[in-house]
C-alpha cells in the first residue's frame, strides 16, 4: 500500500529558497540578485538554498554572535549588521574564561559517568600540575568552581541548553519517528528511553534523545502514553507528522491488546495522521533475541562459570582476555544485571566457547561440577547456541551503522530471513556448513562414538530456528508493507512506473526523462539527492522521501545510551533525581554542541 497520508499529500514547502526566518536565525539576508543567501556579518555569499549549508557557514564563522540568544537582542543585532555597524568582538573576561572551563569539565564528567565529588578531585590535579610546570598561572584556578553543588547544576543547565536547541530544530521537522527503548535499568529502577529521529524540508536528519519516563512512576500503559504524548507536545510535535515507532519486542511495549504500540496507534487514528510504521527488531536484537534461542539454560551455565572465574581464576592467564573484555563492557564493578546482558552477545559466548578446555580444567581445580562436559545433548546445544547468537551478532552489527536510512536496514532483514531459511534446510540435512561451533563440537564426540545418529538431533535444533524466523516476520511485518516504498526511494531511476501506485506514476516518470537528475542521483549521496529535489515539481516522491529518511534506520543511538548506561552502572545507582538521570543521558548521546556563550551568560541567574 501506498504510503501517502490520509490527506492528499505531504505537507511540503513549495520552494526551496530563502527563507525570512534564516535572518534572525543565522544573520543573512536574500542576495538582491540571484539565489542563495548573503551573510550580513562577512558578505559571503552562500550559494547553496539548502539550509545544512548556511547553518554551517554561520556556526564554522560567527559562533561568537550565538551569545545574541534573546528574540529583542537578535531582531536588534540584525538591524545593526544591516546598518554596516559590526558590533566589537569583546573577548571574554577572566571570570567568564572560568566559567567556561567549568562547563566543560562537568560535561566531560557527565560523559565519563563521574560522581559530582569528582569536580574536587580534578580541581587538585590541576592545581599539582600547575604547581609543579606552570607555577605563575596557579591563581587562575582560583575562579573555578568545581563543588558537587555547581558542578550538578551545571550539568542541569547544559541539559537545558541542549534541550531547548533540540525543541527549536523539532519545529522545522516535516516528518519524525520514535524509539521507544525499556531496558534502561537503574539500581532497582526500570526507565523508558523515548529517541525521536525527524528530518526537515533539506532532509538533514536528526536522532536525540526526547525524554526519559520512570516506568516505576508510569506502571499503567494509560499513564506512560500520557507521559509520551506530554512530552511531544512540550516539544511542539504533532501526531500529525509521526511516521514510524520502532521498540523493543516486550510484552508492554507490542501486547496485542494491552500493549503501548496499540495504544499510540489508536491515539495517532485520525483524517489527518499518517499511518504509523512500526517494527520492533531494532532495539537489542541480540540480547532479546538470545531468550528464544537459549535451550537446555545454556547460557545459565555459562553464566556460572563466569562468577566462579571472577571470583577464584581472576589472576588465570588463559582468561585475561576474556575478562578485560568483560571490564571494558562495564567495567571492574558489575551487577547480575548487566553480566546477563553481556553474556547474551554472540561474541562473548564465541569466546567462552573457544576456551570451554580451559574452564573444564578450572572448574575441576577448584571442586566445581563439570558434569555438562560430559553430556553429549548440552554439548550441541552449547554449540548450536554459539553459532546462531554469531549470526545475529552480525545482523546487529550491520543494523548499528546509522545514516543508511531504512531501505538499507530493510535489505539487511531480508537477507537475514533468507539466510534462516538455509540453515533451516542445512540442519535438516545436517550439514553443518555454518553451524562451526556445532560441527567442532560433533567432531569431537565422533571420536567417542561410532553411531553418528545418536550425536546430533536436527529436529531439535529446526525447531528453534522456525521459531526465529516466526519472530522476524512479526517484528518487522510493517515494513515489509511498504516494501514499495522503501525500493522506489533507494533506486528511483530503476523503479518501473507501471509498478508504482497511479498518484506517483507522472512524477516518476518525469524524474526518470530528467538527465540532470539522474546525474545528481549518481554523483551525490541519497540524502544529498533528495534534498536537493524540487518539492513544487516532485511533491508525492520528496513526501515519501521525507517518510522514509524519518524511519529509525538503526539502532545507533540506543545502544550508545546502554553502552553509557552498563558502563557506569555504579556511578548511575547512586541516589539521583530522575531529572539528572535525564541530563546525563541526554549529555551522553547528543550531537548537539551546546550554546557556551549562553549558558555563560546565564550563570548568574537565579535557578527557576
């Protein structure tokens, strides 16, 4: 089915010119002649219409007017540079330099996942460095305030900023999805991560963090929807102009009645909404995965064979690779919690499983059980396990590279489903051609026993992967039916017309006669392309465009708030407000560079 609107079609910008709010906003105005947008600061003429570009000429020469964040100041400094007067770059005081420096060194504790108690620590290292290489520049730490009380509000008010330039960019979005991410899991509380990914009219697109929800507070899925739906209103985003909901695979985010993904979809039904995509096999592919291929508790197994290595063969040389593998995912400190997630990627359990000699001869060292050694069954099961979390390792890996857009992320599903289709064929035949794990683990028990019958049980084993492939099918069901789409936006010039709806039949076949085009569409990247395509003369194909480059097309920044979240388990269990658990995560996965000059500038004033 054709993804336009219940509306006639997308609603675009007719132009893609000047436009009157670029004066304020980046200090240009329309060139008397010709096209592009003349800066008033240096007289550079930007050729390019498209908005990337003149806010990049504005941020790369004249961040320092970014300290004119108030709406009379701005309309004021305009009005000056169109006079020919240059307001003086006065260069910043000492205590404003101070200030400065302690900003950044709270975002860079934020970052780390620091305690706000550090702030001191790193103040009296600089002071000893000082002291001892530059000893006539101590006195300028003397202005730097760096106690937990500064250094928390100070992380609030980044926060703030960062927030406040996401909402002002949400206003230009023409369309935007949501991730909906609920395994943030903090001390004995559960949050929901809420990402939004929007895209405006030049397709430059945008993932930050929207809000996080403390699902201890918001059980019912009625009071977690009513928190979603008031923090996109506090954002200024429309139901409207929602394409796409991607989450994970849990019974409250995709129950069939009780579920979120119900919810919102019947919240978003109206004559003016889209219809909303979802899929939910983005999100911990692996991890959510691992629970329906883990049979014979594998993993549980494998699970206590780690504690006692952490415990009793921490100082083992032939495990020193695996536990600095272990210290760099979540560091020295860690919880049952996060050990369980580590334990449930394919790459540890390859590990692990390539050193099963070294742990049967350390568990009987020190009198544990090694009674799954000898058990054929669990044997192949291990290995079978093995092999298929690498598989989805592999999967994940790919869907974690961002900027693809969802076409791509879609060819990678497909491909995997045709691949589950060939190990399903392959273990009935038992031909054990990309089952390595498994086909070692045969080839050792052949040397014991004569009957190779007894060894391997394919059924067992069919099973699982039938199981799998039911639950790729329901999670990525939605995009499959916009399979047209998502084709006619990858390869427009390769997309028959006679296969495409009737409303986009004229358009495409006008693209496709267009010689001009097609040499852009060759040159340039997809996103490039379709940004510079003319939304008067292509309206229904820069909709679907738009659509499209809004859909979640990895799962990038989610796994950069777990990786942030996992590594700093210790630091994050400490007793903070929801609100600064908000801060740190936003600190975390933005790309927003935060307005200095601003947050400067308001140091002095009184806290709300």
């Amino acid at each position: 089915m054709w993804m336009t609107p219940k509306r006639s079609k997308m609603d675009v910008e007719e132009s893609r010119g000047f436009r009157p709010e670029w004066t304020q906003r980046y200090l240009v105005v329309e060139p008397p002649e010709g096209e592009g947008a003349l800066c008033l600061v240096c007289a550079h003429l930007v050729v390019s219409t498209c908005e990337r570009d003149v806010r990049r000429h504005y941020e790369a020469e004249h961040r320092y007017y970014q300290r004119y964040v108030e709406e009379g100041e701005r309309a004021a400094l305009v009005e000056r540079l169109r006079q020919g007067d240059l307001p003086e770059i006065v260069p910043p005081t000492a205590e404003e330099r101070a200030a400065r420096a302690g900003l950044g060194i709270a975002r860079l504790l934020a970052l780390k996942g620091r305690g706000w108690s550090e702030g001191d620590f790193v103040y009296q290292c600089m002071e000893v460095m000082l002291t001892d290489v530059l000893p006539d520049h101590v006195g300028v730490l003397g202005g730097i305030d760096l106690s937990p009380e500064t250094t928390r509000q100070r992380v609030l008010n980044i926060n703030e900023n960062l927030r406040s330039q996401l909402f002002n960019r949400a206003k230009d979005f023409k369309a935007y999805s949501l991730a909906l991410d609920d395994q943030a899991f903090v001390a004995y509380e559960n949050y929901l991560l809420v990402f939004v990914r929007g895209v405006d009219q030049d397709l430059e697109v945008q993932e930050e963090l929207l809000t996080i929800i403390n699902l201890t507070n918001h059980f019912s899925v009625g009071a977690l929807m009513a928190a979603i739906l008031e923090a996109l209103q506090t954002a200024g985003l429309s139901l409207q102009r929602m394409v796409g909901l991607t989450t994970t695979h849990t019974l409250r985010m995709i129950g069939e009645n009780s579920g979120l993904v119900s919810y919102m979809r019947e919240k978003a039904v109206s004559p003016n909404c889209w219809n909303v995509i979802h899929y939910s096999g983005f999100l911990h592919l692996e991890l959510l995965s691992s629970y329906d291929v883990d049979i014979n508790q594998v993993i549980s197994t494998v699970s206590e064979w780690i504690l006692l290595i952490k415990t009793r063969g921490i100082r083992r040389p032939e495990f020193q690779a695996l536990l600095t593998s272990s210290e760099a995912e979540h560091g020295e400190r860690v919880n049952g919690r996060c050990l369980n997630n580590w334990l449930r990627r394919g790459k540890t359990l390859k590990q692990i499983f390539l050193l099963r000699k070294e742990i049967e001869a350390f568990l009987a060292s020190v009198g544990a059980t090694t009674v799954h050694f000898t058990d054929q069954q669990w044997l192949c099961d291990f290995g079978f396990v093995v092999d298929i979390m690498n598989h989805l390792r592999e999967l994940s890996e790919l869907l974690r590279f961002n900027r693809v857009f969802a076409a791509t992320a879609f060819d990678h599903i497909c491909t995997f489903e045709a691949k589950l289709n060939l190990l399903q064929r392959h273990i009935e035949e038992k031909n054990l051609t990309h089952f390595a794990a498994l086909r070692e683990i045969v080839d050792e028990l052949k040397q014991h026993i004569k009957e190779e019958e007894k060894i391997l049980d394919p059924g067992r084993y069919k099973v699982v992967i039938c199981r799998l492939q039911k639950d790729f099918d329901r999670h990525f069901k939605d995009l499959k039916f916009i399979k047209k789409d998502l084709e006619l936006f990858a390869n427009p010039f390769n997309f028959k017309p006679e296969y495409a709806p009737i409303s986009v039949r004229v358009e495409l076949t006008k693209l496709q006669a267009n010689t001009d085009l097609w040499d852009e569409y060759r040159n340039k990247d997809l996103g490039q392309f379709y940004a510079g395509l003319s939304a008067e003369s292509y309206p229904i194909i820069k909709g679907v465009a738009c659509k499209v480059a809004s859909l979640f097309d990895s799962s990038e920044i989610c796994e950069k708030a777990f990786s942030y979240l996992v590594r700093n388990q210790h630091t994050l269990s400490q007793p903070l407000t929801d609100e600064h658990l908000h801060a740190l995560f936003r600190i975390a996965t933005t790309e927003i560079e935060p307005h200095w000059d601003a947050l400067v500038r308001a140091r002095n004033q009184p806290n709300p």
